[in-house]
C-alpha cells in the first residue's frame, strides 16, 4: 500500500510522518508548496527516513517515495 | 547521557542522527553554521525525533536538545 499525500503547507508534513510512522510507504507530492516550503519539507522527510533506516527516492522534481 | 556535537556543515548531521538513533540524548550545537544551513538541520532533527516519538527542545538559540 501506497499512501499518496500533498501537503498545502509545511504543517502537514504531520500527516506524512504519521503515516510513514505506522509503516505505510507515502509518495510525497510537494507540487503545491513554495520552493522554500518544499525544501523543508524534504529535510524533515530525510530525518524521518533516517532514524527508521529507511528509504527516501525522488521520484521526480516534486515528487518523494518515502519508504519505510 | 549527552552527546554533544558542532556539526560543521549540512552533512555532518548524520553524526547527530547516528548518536540519536542509538538511543543517545544529543545537544546540538550548530553555532558554527550558516543561518540555512541551520534550518535545515533544525528541519532534519525535528523529522528524526518525531519518527521516534522523541522530543526537541531548544535550548538558547542555536542549541537543540534531542531526546530520543
């Protein structure tokens, strides 16, 4: 399973870690944020992935695989 | 115990991440990093503690507590 989320601000990067937390792999569309937004969202995404030894791809410009 | 480090540039933050997924506390110190390069460590460190449910604290200004 494939969890899809596109976060509309830096906040709901919550929803992406809460998801990625209980082990579902989330694909990261970042196409609606700011340059800046996105940037931070993808630094918080490689701490997560890195503390559970997972995986993070990008997909495509805005687009992240967040694997667990 | 309290590991404390002064990351030197983004890349070192893997040193943090590997004291805070052993379990240590770890006080980071990132006095010695530009105004960017500082968010985004902030941004990773506030990824890594919340996949492990831990805390981040702020200590003074350019000083992080995590706690795992």
């Amino acid at each position: 399973m494939v969890k899809t989320l596109r976060p509309q601000n830096y906040n709901e990067v919550l929803y992406v870690a809460h998801y990625f937390r209980k082990g579902v792999t989330v694909l990261m569309d970042l196409s609606d944020l700011s340059h800046d937004e996105a940037k931070q969202l993808v630094d918080f995404a490689a701490g997560l992935v890195f503390a559970r030894r997972g995986a993070l791809g990008r997909v495509d410009r805005r687009l992240f695989l967040l694997q667990p």
